[in-house]
C-alpha cells in the first residue's frame, strides 16, 4: 500500500495545500484536533523528522515556524502547539495547531502535567 503522503506530495492524492517548495509541504490535517490544524511534510519519504537531512530539517522547521505565525494571527491564539509524528504514517509529518488556554489540547496538556508530577515523585522516591 503506498504512503498517502507520498501521493499527496506527487500530486495523486487530494489534499489542502496550504504551501510548498522544493523540499517540504503544508497541507491541513483531515482529522483536525482544532480549526486551522496543519501538517508539515517532508516531501521525501522518511518516516522520523531526526533523519532528514539538515537543508530539509531547516526547511520543515522554516515552514513550520512561518506558518505558525500565520494560524497564531488567524485564529488569535496564545501558542502554535508542534509535534512530531511518523509512526502511524511513517513519514516526517509535524503537527501544528493552534491553541488557547482551556482549549482541548490545553486540557490534554493539563492533564499530563498532572501525570508527570505523580511519575516524578515515584521516580525520586519521595515517599
Ligand atoms: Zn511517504
């Protein structure tokens, strides 16, 4: 079965592209965890964002930032959330989305910072 972004960066896929150059792509994510949701791909396929090369890894990351910027003006959040993905579709693919306090990624933040506080005190052995 061949890699859907793989198709989609060769054109034989449907996707919202938002922009592209010679080594990396934005398109909106279908399953967005809020309006505005981007993905950032490396246009060669390689599924963990540490082995592209350091002109694509500056060209993901120059995008990622720039249209970052655009979604935080958009949709007037406080912060662009970045996460970077490859194993369910093992190809670089980079989260965006933006998000704002008490929103459902915020919630989700929240609520792992609360799990880290209980691991922390059992790894230190506080008890
Ligand atoms: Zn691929």
């Amino acid at each position: 079965m061949p890699c859907v972004f793989c198709e989609i960066v060769a054109g034989r896929a449907p996707a919202h592209i938002i922009e592209q150059d010679d080594l990396a792509l934005c398109i909106l994510d279908i399953n967005p965890f809020a309006e505005g949701h981007c993905l950032i791909l490396s246009k060669r396929h390689v599924p963990w964002w540490h082995d592209l090369t350091d002109d694509e890894i500056g060209t993901v990351f120059r995008m990622a930032k720039g249209v970052a910027n655009r979604l935080r003006d958009v949709y007037s959040s406080e912060f662009v959330c970045l996460y970077a993905r490859g194993r369910r579709i093992p190809h670089t693919h980079i989260f965006l989305v933006p998000t704002t306090k008490g929103d459902a990624l915020d919630g989700f933040f929240n609520e792992l910072e609360k799990f880290l506080a209980v691991a922390a005190k059992k790894i230190r052995r506080d008890d």
